[in-house]
C-alpha cells in the first residue's frame, strides 16, 4: 500500500453549525489562514510505504466538547489510528473545507460548499483541543485484526483526493455521520445501536438545544432560521449527528454477530475544568424591557398626535431582514433543515411597506390601509397559530409581536383609520 498524503486545510469540524457561524468564520478568518500557512510550511509524508497494518494497531472514535466560537459549538467527531509498530499514529478528519474554494461564501450559505476528509498526526490534532482547551474522549474499537486493516484501508481510499470530498448536511452527512458511516461499512457483521430513554420523543432542535442552554442569545437565533424539518423526532441513529450523542451509541453499540460491546473502552484523554456562565441579559427579559419601553413611548405618542418614524424604522427594517434571510435560506439554497419556515408570517419582507408608510405620515389610500390590515393580520393571530403549526415557535417573541402591532396601530391612528385623530 503507497499513499502519499499533504496535511492539508486541518481545521476543525463546524456546522448551521453553517448558515449561523458566517460571521464568525469570516472574523476567524486570518486565524485560519495563519494555521494553513504553518501547516503547509511544515508538510510531511504522512503515509510511508506499508505492505500491513501491524497487530499492535488501533482504531478509535475521538469526540471533542464544544468550543466556543459558534463554528465549533457542536463538538466534534474524528477517528485515530495508531499503529506502534510501524510508529505512526493518525487522525482522519470529516470536518475540514478548502477556504481557497471559487466563491466560497457564497457557496457556504447556499449550503454548496464541499466539505472533506483531512489527515494529520495525533499530536498535532490534540495540541489543537489543548490550546482552544477543550476536552477530548476516546472510545477505542474492539475490532478483529482483518477489521483494524479493512477499516484502515477505507480510510486511505476515502481521503484520496477523488474521493474525499462530499456534500455536508448538519442533520444527515457531517463529520459524527461520516464516521459512524465508514466504521458501521467495515465491521463485517455490521453495527447494532440500542434505542435508548435520553433521545425518546427528542426532535432535531431539542438535540441541538442540549448545547444551547447557556446560550439563549444563540438559541433564539437559530430557533429563527431553523424551519419545520428541525422538529421532526430523532431516532437511535438519526440522533448521532451531534458528537455527544454519537459517543454516547456507541458506548451501547454490539456487533451483529456476537453481540459484544463494539467500544472496549472509553479514556478521557483531556479535560478542563471549564464554567459555563449564561449572560444577565437574556432575549426574555431584552425583549419584555423593549416591549415595556415602545408602550411608554407609543403611548407619548399617541397623546402628543406624533410618529417617532426612527423607532419603526429600526422595527420594521429589522423584521424585514430577518424575512429576507427566511425567504433566502428557504428557496435559495441547498439547506434541507430552512424550509418551511412559518417565521414568515410575522417576519415579512412587505414590511418595508410599512416603513415606507412611516415616511407618508398621515396619508394613506384605501389600498395601503387594506394591506398594512393584512400585514398586521398574522401577526395579531400568532399566539395562536403556534398551537398549530407544526414548527416550534419561542413564546419570548410575543413581546416582539407585540411591539410589531402597536406600532401598526399607531400609524393608523395617525392616518385617521382608527377613530379619527383630532388636529
């Protein structure tokens, strides 16, 4: 066996973990480019000639604890083979991507851009996790010895530059699949994974939600641009997107054949002692203080027969960008997970109307009046409507509808529509 392999683009496993960590790939950027340019500074052969896998050889499932930047939020998943006898030891990767890739940011939100399987040595993948000091498992494979070489093997084919590449998806094809994937192939008899209590009647979001806890501000986030699919319930194997889960069926896992524990043992391989702090200011309480403070100011409104136009300005321009992302991850990408989305209903791109509205003052033709009504409709109704749409809706966006139909109100008011107002 000859392979001739460049560590190449070792960076870690990340995800919507795509559509949401945009902005902070593009601020970690130069971090990246460094650690490529070090990295290929210091390329080496990293597969020498080898007619076998020694007898001494390994194979192991590395998960990683989440990071803190967002592209690094959900853990990851890699898998290690050490051989001591022929004294290589190496970490095969399904989390990496080519930053020099033609249109790449583009291609990132459009949920098109192609991930692939890197190579390095073990000790350059834990210095890695030491330094972001984020905490490393190892559950090692209890394999026969034509396993340990048919596994191998796969691996080696897979990172072939003609083949290590493949279409990522965060629920379905990611760097936790890929690898339950290629062990679950190779191991003759094939894999068992147990159903289990923690995952019974979990959704996709619920999952995702486990990393979210201290992390509200984020978790609103993707609650937004997250659509229905994200609430379809998770089973024993669909669960193993997500690093932890993984680990955790596979700590379960036996072989078809004779029932034994695929994982003979589990290490700790680093551990920090880390305390995750939730921020004072969380969306409920942001929210209901903004809610509290525009009634004030409605109200001053209201009696004083004004219109602070700034105030729907920054509203309803908001509402309408997070409408345009909607509209964009729903029918304009590869993403399977941003559609239906039933945000849509209060976060409406036709609210610019509404600003446009705010700028006419107290003119308003039958027409205008007839669809701002229509515009005001969904969002009247939306406590409701969550009881029956089948996508999880956060109840903190009360406050937001809120705010959104006040506001509407006003401009009514203003325009005579509402009981006339007095000059």
């Amino acid at each position: 066996m000859i392979l001739r392999q460049i560590i190449n683009n070792s960076l870690n496993c990340i995800g919507i973990r795509n559509i949401f960590t945009l902005t902070s790939t593009l601020h970690h950027q130069f971090k990246y480019l460094l650690l490529m340019l070090f990295i290929l500074l210091n390329t080496f052969q990293i597969f020498s000639q080898h007619e076998k896998i020694s007898d001494e050889a390994s194979i192991s499932i590395l998960t990683c604890s989440s990071g803190d930047e967002l592209y690094s939020l959900f853990g990851h998943t890699a898998i290690r083979v050490n051989d001591p006898v022929n004294d290589f030891d190496y970490v095969f990767n399904y989390g990496t991507f080519d930053f020099n890739t033609p249109n790449f940011y583009l291609k990132f939100m459009r949920g098109e851009l192609n991930y692939m399987l890197s190579v390095s040595t073990y000790n350059r993948f834990l210095n890695q996790y030491k330094y972001d000091e984020r905490d490393v498992y190892e559950q090692k494979l209890s394999l026969t010895d034509a396993e340990v070489e048919t596994l191998f093997l796969a691996l080696i084919e897979n990172s072939k530059t003609e083949n290590r590449y493949y279409k990522y998806h965060f629920f379905f094809d990611n760097c936790a699949t890929r690898v339950r994937d290629i062990i679950a192939d190779n191991i003759y008899q094939g894999v068992v994974f147990k159903e289990a209590d923690y995952f019974k009647d979990m959704t996709f979001r619920d999952a995702i939600e486990t990393y979210l806890k201290y992390r509200s501000w984020t978790k609103l986030g993707l609650d937004l641009i997250l659509g229905a699919p994200t609430d379809d319930v998770v089973d024993k194997e669909t669960v193993q997107f997500l690093p932890d889960f993984l680990m955790m069926q596979f700590d379960n896992a036996v072989n078809k054949k004779n029932s034994e524990k695929i994982v003979s043992k589990t290490t700790t391989v680093i551990e920090f002692d880390r305390e995750e702090k939730s921020l004072s200011v969380t969306p409920d309480i942001a929210l209901w203080l903004a809610a509290l403070l525009i009634s004030f100011i409605t109200f001053y409104e209201f009696k004083q027969k004004r219109l602070f136009k700034a105030i729907n300005i920054l509203i309803f321009a908001t509402t309408t960008v997070v409408g345009l992302l909607i509209v964009f991850l729903w029918f304009f990408t590869s993403h399977t997970v941003t559609g239906p989305n039933w945000h849509i209903l209060w976060a409406n791109p036709a609210h610019i109307l509404i600003i446009v509205q705010t700028f006419k003052n107290k003119t308003m033709s039958k027409t205008t009046g007839y669809f701002l009504f229509f515009l005001s409709l969904p969002i009247i109704f939306m406590p409701v409507l969550v009881l029956i749409l089948n996508q999880y809706i956060p109840l903190v966006l009360i406050a937001v509808w809120y705010i959104m139909v006040i506001r509407i109100a006003l401009i009514f008011y203003n325009a005579g529509v509402i009981f006339p107002a007095k000059n």
